[in-house]
C-alpha cells in the first residue's frame, strides 16, 4: 500500500468530510450540520491520508481554550474527525495520524489535547485517559418532586427564540467556564453548535425551545430543550429533551430544573449529558427514579508534561518527584519534580529518586481532579514509591467541583 498523509485543502473537503461519514456508518448528516463544521474546520490543523484520488483517513484538531482547576484557560487541541475507511483498517493509518497530529500540537506549542472516543479503548494507546464523566438520566416526573432553595420564586422565566436569545444564553455560558474544569471556552463560531437543529435529526420531537431565567431584568440562567409528545391510553406521556442549562445561582438554577419537570403533557425528562455531580441529584425527591448512569466524556493526554502541571492549580500543597512513562511521546519520560503551593506551580526535569510511577496516561485522566490518583492506583495503574505519597499527591489533584464537558466537538 501506498499512500500519503497531508494537510488538507480546501477544495479536498467534501470528499475528505464523506470519507468520515462513512467510517462512521456511511449516513450523510444534514446540509446544516454538514455547513456548520465545514465553516468551523480548521484547514492547517486538518490531515488526511490519500490512497491515489481516495481518501481513506481523516484527523482534525479545533483551538480550544479548555478550564482547568483554579480557573486558568489553557490551550488545547480539539482531536477531532478521525476516520479510517472500512477497507484501510489495520494498516497503521490511524497511529501515523496521531504521530502526526501530537508532533504538530507539541511544534504549535500546546501542552494538552483532549478529544471525545467513539470507542474508549482505541486512544489509551496513544497517551489519552478518561478525565471526564457524564451522567444521563430519566427523571420520572409523575414520581419525582423537586424541593428548590430559597429564593426560587423571585426568578422569572420568559421563553424567548433560540437564535435570538443565543447572545444572552453565551454570556451566561462564558461567566461559568473557568468555575468548572473540562468546560471549554467557546470560540467565534460555536456558540451556532446550540442552533442546529436539521429536521432529520429529531426522531418527531419539537424545534429546540429556549426557556430564559431572569432576575431584576438580568438573564440569569438558560435551558435549551425539545419536546416529544407522546401519549397512552391512560393519558399524556410527553418527553422534554434536554439539550443544555446554565445557571448563575443555585436559585436560577432550580427554577430552570422545576420548569422542565412540569411542562404540561410531559411525563419524562430525559437528561443526556450533565456533571456527574449536577445540583438536580439534591433537588429531586427520589433519585432511583431518575435511573442516573455515567459514561466517559472527555479524554485528556499531556502533551507536554512539565508545562501542562504548571498550568492547573492544586488543592493542597505537594512537592512529589513524578516517574513517568510514555513511549508514544517520548520527550515527557522521565523524572518530573512538581511542587506547589498557595504562591506558585513549578514543574521540572529532575535526577531525584521518584515518589510515584505512573504513566502519561494516568496523568491525563487525574489531570483536571475528576479521578483521583488513588483508585487508579488500587487497579495497578499508579505504584507509590515513597510512604505517603500517593494521598499526598492524589489529595492534590483533586478539583471541589468534577470535571465535565459541556458540549461534543
């Protein structure tokens, strides 16, 4: 076989966007979401592999700013759109993209990249671990009722048109990025992510529905959903789809929760993806009956390790001497010595005996404080090297608030 990886042009698009489609099926999405992601494509940041005229694999990346513990927005490559066509699998088409992709992260000067798996095991391979969950859950609504704080019924709800409340809806969104680690600070372009709703797509539920909460004339919160109606002979069984919510406050909030679990006609609110540690867990009456599962969310590989620790901040001091394994890049083996404390983070090659042995891997699913150091190192996965360590520097990374992706990219 003979074939050549390059960076994508754009005249090359259609047949390189069709290539993904069908590695992932061989179903065409719709003009809008097809117009969407041609317009958001980053061409110098896109490869593809050619087999003579044929493209038989895809890879992109988005310039993402991503929220770490303590607040920072760090730099991060979106791995995005990797495809391999069904006839070119196993061929080593897909490592010679990531070869290529991490090598040009590192060049552009990138210490993270993140991406979402269509199938978890493939990246671990590749440095990525599992650094964010996501829950989704069936709230019962004939079963299960809210009790709501204080101060819920002073915000006012007034449903407004997506699109032209897309503006109000982002500035709420931005003011709640840096208090939670995996939420990604949304470039020009994105916020119309929300906005696409191709017909197609809907399985017979409504056109997506803006709900605004407002107090004292500020927008205070949003929640962006559908409606599937549905009924039995007992009567309505409606669905509300619950596409995302953001709030300011625990009052906003609730208000925004209490809304969607009593719009008339409806019996169900089906939650697709929230943190794993979301308010409505303590707002409902009966959890069970809301049938919470998790799943993976976002993947997470250091690029660069010493600039990527530098980068977050720790919720207790430590100062531990880092083993670390990693042969797909290996300009991060090596001894790492992290010290940090209330003035400062510094992270740097080291000859000292190390603390912990761990590998990239490790580093990036503990990395934004959703998963800690030390069930990973019940499963074999970190070895403690010096007595105390390991709590010491699993405490450390840890995050008050999970970890969690608000959107798929």
């Amino acid at each position: 076989m003979t074939t050549e990886l390059r960076v994508l042009e754009p005249a090359e698009w259609d047949e390189w966007y069709g290539m993904l489609e069908l590695a992932f099926g061989g179903v065409t999405e719709s003009p809008e979401e097809r117009g969407l992601y041609r317009e958001l494509t980053e061409f110098e940041r896109s490869i593809g592999v050619w087999d003579g005229e044929s493209c038989v694999g895809t890879a992109g990346a988005f310039s993402f700013r991503l929220s770490v513990p303590g607040g920072a927005l760090v730099p991060a490559a979106g791995v995005t759109m990797v495809g391999v066509a069904p006839t070119h699998r196993r061929r080593g088409i897909l490592t010679s993209m990531m070869r290529r992709q991490l090598d040009d992260v590192r060049a552009g000067g990138e210490s993270l990249a993140v991406l979402t798996a269509s199938e978890p095991e493939i990246y671990g391979r590749f440095g990525y671990g599992v650094t964010a969950y996501a829950t989704r859950a069936t709230i019962d609504t004939n079963r299960v009722r809210l009790t709501v704080p204080e101060g819920t019924d002073d915000v006012t709800l007034r449903q407004a048109d997506p699109a032209k409340a897309s503006g109000a809806c982002e500035a709420v969104y931005a003011r709640r990025v840096t208090a939670r680690p995996g939420m990604l600070a949304r470039q020009p372009g994105w916020e119309k992510q929300a906005l696409v709703d191709p017909v197609s797509e809907r399985g017979g539920a409504s056109p997506r529905m803006c709900v605004l909460a407002e107090r004292a004339g500020e927008v205070v919160g949003y929640a962006r959903y559908a409606i599937k109606p549905d009924w039995s002979y007992a009567g309505a069984e409606g669905v509300v789809l619950l596409k995302d919510l953001e709030a300011l406050d625990p009052a906003a909030e609730a208000a925004l929760w209490r809304f969607l679990c009593s719009i008339d006609l409806t019996s169900t609110v089906r939650i697709h993806s929230r943190p794993v540690d979301d308010a409505w867990q303590h707002l409902v009456s009966d959890v069970r009956r809301c049938e919470p599962t998790q799943r993976d969310a976002l993947h997470l590989r250091l690029v660069e390790v010493g600039a990527a620790l530098e980068a977050r901040r720790y919720q207790a001091p430590v100062d531990v001497v880092l083993e670390v394994a990693d042969a797909f890049c290996p300009w991060n083996e090596g001894r790492w010595r992290l010290t940090a404390d209330a003035t400062g983070v510094t992270c740097a090659r080291t000859d000292e005996p190390a603390d912990l042995a761990l590998s990239v891997r490790e580093l990036g699913a503990a990395y934004l404080g959703g998963v800690s150091l030390t069930s990973l190192a019940a499963a074999g996965r970190v070895r403690e090297l010096r007595d105390g360590a390991l709590v010491e520097t699993s405490v450390a990374f840890g995050s008050p608030v999970a970890p969690w992706l608000p959107h798929g990219f």
